[in-house]
C-alpha cells in the first residue's frame, strides 16, 4: 500500500529533525487501541516536538515553542497555550524546511544542550 501525504510529510519531518539535531532520539508516545502505532515524538534532553496524523492534517507540536523564536512565521497552531506552539500542514503545504530546522534547533538549545 502507498503511503498517503501524511505519511510521506512525517517521512520528510523525520530527515530535517534528524538533519537538524543527530541527536534527538524518535519514538512512538501515547499507544493506543485507536492509534497503535503512536504519536511520533523527538526528544533530546526532554521533549522536542510531536507529530500527529488527523484526518485533514499533520500538527507539529513543539512542547516549549510559546518561548522560541519564529521570525518566519511558521507557528499557526495553538498560539494562545502558555508553551507549546504548533504547525498545522494540510495536504500539499510546504514546510519551509529551513525554518523548520532553525526551530528545531532552537527547541534543543532551550533544553541546555
């Protein structure tokens, strides 16, 4: 079976984490009888960011993104939450993979490493 666009988007959230930070480590969260394969999470010295597969859309939470900087713009997510920020991409968005990766980066310099 082809993967459909969600899957192929988490494939491509996969590289430019791995790109980004070597060292965050990617496991599966929150396992459940209506989602066994679990929610795809990146940590490095705690919690990094989640992605998760929804009918419409992939949501890329970072745990601590209310304290990132964003100058590009790429949070449209959860704004109002006191710490997490999120991306929200539908089928056929493009992630800017530079600030994406400029996130990420940011995220594991918050964590002190």
């Amino acid at each position: 079976m082809a993967a459909d666009w969600r899957e192929e988007l988490l494939g491509t959230v996969r590289q430019l984490v791995r790109d980004a930070d070597p060292g965050a480590v990617e496991e599966a969260k929150w396992v459940k009888p209506t989602n066994p394969a679990g929610v795809p999470t990146w940590s490095h010295g705690g919690v990094l960011l989640t992605g998760e597969t929804y009918k419409d859309k992939v949501k890329l939470t970072f745990f601590d993104g209310a304290s990132l900087p964003d100058p590009t713009g790429l949070f449209n997510s959860s704004l109002d939450g006191k710490t997490r920020r999120a991306i929200d991409l539908q089928q056929g968005d493009e992630l800017d993979a530079d600030a994406f990766q400029a996130l990420v980066g940011a995220a594991v310099a918050a964590k002190g490493l």
